[in-house]
C-alpha cells in the first residue's frame, strides 16, 4: 500500500486542487494518510501570493525532509511556488522529486509511480498491475497543455462534503499591478457549462447541500453551453438552482467592474443565492486604484453596492485590502478607512502590500516602510473589527439559516454550523442535525461566534 500525504496553502483553488487530487490518487491506488511522519509520497501544494506564503514552502520541506532523517519518500511540490520558481525549487531542496505547476496535476499518477520506481519504494511489476486502474493520462503527457484537460482527467467524486466547492474558471487576465496569479495560473479561462452541470449533478448525488462556485474572476465566468453559445455566471447559477438536493449556492472571487446587472437581478429572486458578496476593494483611494491597475472608482464601487441592496436588502458584503501599495499617502490610506465606515463590510481580509518578482508594482519607486504598512494594517484591522462586531451584535434576536457541518470539539452537546453568511453558528442539540440546514433564533453574539436555538 503506497501511502502519500497532502499539505494545502493558499486559497479555496488551491483547496478545491487538492480534493481533486486526493480522488485522482486514490483511484491510483494510494491511500491518503494524515501521518505527516509515515507516508511514502508528500505533496505540498503551494502558495505564491505574498513572499510569507512562499518562503514558508521552503522551511516546510526542510522541517519535513528533517523528520524523514533515514527514510527517503518521494517530495512533490505542485501549485503556484512550483509554477512560479520551477528549477530552483530543485535548486533549493534537491532531495524534491516532481515539480508541478497547478494547471498539470493530472499527471501526478504517472510521475508519482516513476519516481517510486527510482526509489525502489514500489517495484515495477506492481505498477504493470496497478496500471490496470488508472485515468486516461498517456495520450496526453506529449500535448501541448492548456488549463482546463485536467477536468477530463479527474474521477467523479465518489462522496462530498455538505459543502462542496467547484471550479468554474481558471487562471486571470487582470493583471493587478501587484499580483502573481496571472503568472502563476495563466490565462482565464471558463469551463464549458455541461461539464460543471455534471460535476455538480454528481456532488449533490454524493452529499453536497451547498455549491460554492470557484473562479479568480468569477463574473467573467464565459463557458459554452450544450448548444455552444457563450454563458453567464447567472446562467450557470440558474442551472445549478435547478438542482433539488442543491440548497445554497455562493460564488468566489468577484471583481467589483465586472459584475453583471444579471447577477445583480438575481439576488433580486433567487432564494439560493447566498446574500454575501465577496468583492474585494484593495484599496479606497482612487489614485492607489489606478495604480494597482483595478479597473474601478470607489465612486463606481460604492455603487455597485447600492445597486445589490436596492436589489435584495439583506446582501451583506465583505472584501480583501492592501494597505501600504507603493506610493500610498496618509490621505490616500483615509480614504480606505471610510470606505470602511460607509459600507460596513461584516468580514474582510486585510494585508500589508508584499512586492512579488515579476510584478509592475515591486519595481515602482516610493515602496513603503514596512513600519508603516504594519501600523496603517492595525488601524485598518480595528476599523474592520468594528464593522464586523456591530454587524454580528445586531443579528441577536433574528431568525438565521444555518447549514450544520460540525459536532463541537471542546463539547459534543453541541452542533457548529454557518448561517448565510458565513458566520459560525452554535446551538446546543443532537448530532444527528449535522448535515442539514435549520432556522435558528440567535440569542448571543460575539466577534467569533453567534449562539442560538434551533425553532
Ligand atoms: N482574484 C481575487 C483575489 C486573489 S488573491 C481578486 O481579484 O480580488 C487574494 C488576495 O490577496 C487579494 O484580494 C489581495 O488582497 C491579496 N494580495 C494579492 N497580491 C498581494 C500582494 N502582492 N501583497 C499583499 N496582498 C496581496
Ligand atoms: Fe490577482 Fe487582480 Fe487577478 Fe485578483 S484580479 S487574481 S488580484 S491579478
Ligand atoms: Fe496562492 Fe495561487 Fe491561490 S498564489 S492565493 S494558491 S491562486
């Protein structure tokens, strides 16, 4: 039994890849183990988006290779750190055997067996007989490859999480001034329709309540439909709402220009639609906006938002920041502050501006002081913590829908779950709840967590 371990950074792609994987190998024969210390095979799948997320692969396979002393498994580093640093990684850590960008996971059987071959971890005979079970791969280690044959390659899930994530898109044409995505994931492009419909039809076969539909531009979701006409992002969301056993449905990353009057229609009507809008700002100064090349004002922004509340009241929003981008003022930093008081975001991600190789923005004059970023971040993550706080307090006394996933850890008299919003939820009652969505009346509420009764 070849037993291969996953370690997962980075965002919901990267997690979404690794659920692939994890299905991919095991219909290959191995087994997943979360014994960090007793596997044969260990993946890292990395992140590149800030130089913390990067330098940590490098201390995690030193730490790891450390723990192996005598025994020798085989390193695989696949995602971004492995598309963005390629032979280096080798360089670095040459004890590393595959290096696989994300676009290219599909091969991992095949290279995975070759090195466990080399280093007579497994024999050849054996892999004459596991070849027996495995996807179709052969044909396409000679193709020019583009970011979505993977897709054909993958086994359907055989069971699901409560909530699953699927992905619609891959790669970004943006181009933010600061960031490696479109490096490290090329260029965007969308799945065709009936291939998602059929990931999803399967999913809420095997367990799926809950869809969460993954692009780094969602809104510019464009894939063929059946008839080999261009889709929407709230077309694929209609198909999906068709679904019985589909009970929510969310959708991540927006970006604030491109969201379409369409999907803003139907927030208006769609009661699967989850009302939280995840639409990162960076930044509130129209002057850093440009800068960081995002395509939008925060005037046209804050109308955005006007537009989705005038639409369906209850639409709560949340967004990513940067704070101390090259060349950003004081003034410039205000500016992010109030539009933090005005749209009252209720849960937000905020970073200090990490300048990345091969980015416009590392080689532009006027990089701030790492002091200053740190000190702009506290002033930014009070103001956020206030919005967050006085959003949570005034859901006390409101009916919520909440998705169980959870029994507590510290007490199993109690169930954990999210409400629309992703807030966490916990009610004292029977694990058997897991699993399925209830109304709950909130009765308390801090910055973590809402508690409740289920009625
Ligand atoms: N596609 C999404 C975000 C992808 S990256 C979007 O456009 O919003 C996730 C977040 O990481 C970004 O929203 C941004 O806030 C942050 N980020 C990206 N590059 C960064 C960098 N060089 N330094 C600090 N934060 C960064
Ligand atoms: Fe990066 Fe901008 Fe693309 Fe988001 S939209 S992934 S921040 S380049
Ligand atoms: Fe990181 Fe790659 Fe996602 S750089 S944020 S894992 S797309």
């Amino acid at each position: 039994m070849v037993l291969f371990h996953l370690k997962t950074f980075g965002c919901q792609m990267n997690v979404y890849d690794s659920s692939r994987i994890v299905d991919l190998l095991s219909e290959n024969g191995m087994d997943l183990t979360e014994d960090e210390t007793n596997a044969d095979i260990i993946i890292l799948n990395t992140c590149y988006i800030r130089e913390k997320a990067s330098a940590k692969i490098f201390s995690e396979l030193g730490r790891l290779k450390k723990l192996y002393k005598d025994k020798n498994p085989v390193f695989a580093v696949i995602g971004c750190v492995a598309k963005a640093e390629g032979e280096n990684i080798f360089k670095r850590a040459p004890f590393v055997s595959i290096v696989l960008s994300s676009q290219k996971y599909h091969l991992l059987p095949e290279l995975l067996n070759k090195a466990l071959i080399e280093k007579k971890i497994i024999k050849e005979e054996e892999l004459q007989e596991k070849k027996k079970n495995k996807t179709k791969l052969s044909h396409l280690i000679n193709t020019e490859l583009s970011g979505l044959e993977k897709f054909d390659c993958l086994p359907k899930q055989k069971n699901s999480e409560k909530v699953a994530f699927v992905q619609v898109q891959e790669g970004c044409n943006k181009f933010c001034t600061y960031c490696v995505v479109p490096n490290t994931r090329g260029r965007e492009i969308s799945r065709d329709e009936q291939s998602i419909l059929d990931e999803v039809e399967n999913l809420q076969k095997v367990g799926a309540v809950e869809i969460n539909l993954l692009g780094q531009n969602v809104d510019c979701y464009n894939g063929l439909d059946k008839d080999g006409n261009k889709s929407s992002l709230a077309k694929l969301i209609k198909k999906i709402a068709k679904f019985e056993n589909v009970k929510r449905i969310r959708y991540t990353t927006s970006y604030p220009s491109e969201f379409s009057d369409e999907m803003i229609e139907l927030h208006a009507i769609e009661p699967k639609l989850m009302p939280l809008v995840y639409l990162p700002i960076q930044a509130g100064s129209n002057e850093v906006l440009h800068k960081m090349n995002r395509r939008y004002t925060r005037e046209q922004y804050l109308e955005l938002i006007e537009k989705l509340k005038n639409a369906n009241p209850n639409i709560q929003i949340s967004s990513d920041f940067i704070v101390g981008f090259p060349n950003e003022t004081e003034e410039d930093f205000q500016q992010t502050l109030d539009i933090v008081k005005r749209v009252k975001f209720i849960q937000c991600y905020a970073f200090k501006y990490s300048p990345r190789p091969n980015t416009v923005a590392q080689k532009m004059d006027g990089q701030i002081d790492l002091k200053i970023k740190s000190d702009r971040l506290k002033r930014l993550q009070v103001e956020l913590r206030k919005s967050q706080d006085a959003f949570n307090k005034s859901c006390v006394g409101r009916v919520m829908s909440v998705l169980f996933t959870d029994v507590s850890k510290t007490d199993n008299q109690y169930i954990i779950g999210k409400n629309e919003y992703l807030q966490p939820v916990i009610v004292k009652a029977d694990a058997k709840l897991v699993g399925t969505i209830q109304n709950v009346e909130i009765e308390s509420a801090s910055y973590a967590n809402l508690k409740g009764k289920i009625i």
